[in-house]
C-alpha cells in the first residue's frame, strides 16, 4: 500500500508543471537573495512607503471634490521604480491599493499596498486553482 501511495505521489508532482518549474527556479529573493538583489527590493520597499506617503499628502491637502487619493501618474516627488519592477496602483478616489512585482524572480515577488498603510511581501500562491464550468440547464 506504501508503495501504491509513493508512486501516486511521484507521479502526481511529475504531472504538475507548477511543481516541476517550483523545484528547479531560483528565488531572488529568499535566503540566498544578492546583496544587489536585496538593494533591489528595499527600494521597493521605501518606494512603497513613499507612495504611500503621496497619497496621505494628497488626500490631506489636494482640493475637495475631486477624489481624495490620485492615479500613479498625478503623485509627486516619488523616486524611481527600481530596475525590474512594475507598478500597478488603482483608485477609486475613495481607497487605493497597489502593487510593485519584481518581473525578474522567477517566484514572482511582489509588495502590495493600500490605504490602511501596511505593506506587505509575498510571492504567489502553488496552490492549483480549480474551476469547473456551469452549463445552463
């Protein structure tokens, strides 16, 4: 029966594309992360703070009417988007949220942020996302 288990295992990890590609990448940013790689996403990090920061700003001292919180675009005195990132911010002018990905770890490292001004790292979920499709009757 043991052995029924292993080799269901084996052939279940070999069958996920997921699992093979996770065993054989190399994060950039986990125990072995580079000294340019940490700089890298510590300026992720203060860019992070900083746009949150901007929104704060605006929100207090932008004119009424017009939404509190700004696209990306209208935040001022913001530093560069460190080489190999990407920002996403969206707003509603009443909330705000935002991402920066580091478009070269190959686990997909991010930092995310919103209006309640924490901020977070993580890298995406292995979980196998399963959806089925729903047919009219």
């Amino acid at each position: 029966m043991r052995t029924v288990f292993i080799a269901l295992t084996a052939l279940f990890l070999l069958s996920d594309p997921r699992a093979a590609s996770a065993q054989n990448k190399q994060c950039l940013h986990d125990q072995l992360e580079t000294q340019a790689n940490r700089a890298r996403r510590e300026k992720a990090l203060e860019l992070a703070e900083d746009i949150n920061r901007a929104q704060g700003l605006a929100r207090r001292f932008g004119p009424r009417g017009q939404g509190d919180y700004k696209p990306l675009d209208q935040l001022t005195n913001l530093p560069d988007v460190p080489e190999g990132f990407r920002v996403q911010l969206h707003t509603d002018g009443t909330t705000y949220s935002f991402s920066i990905k580091d478009t070269r770890d190959p686990c997909g490292y991010a930092v995310f942020s919103d209006q309640s001004l924490d901020i977070y790292e993580a890298v995406p979920s292995t979980r196998q996302v399963r959806s089925r499709l729903l047919t009219q009757e």
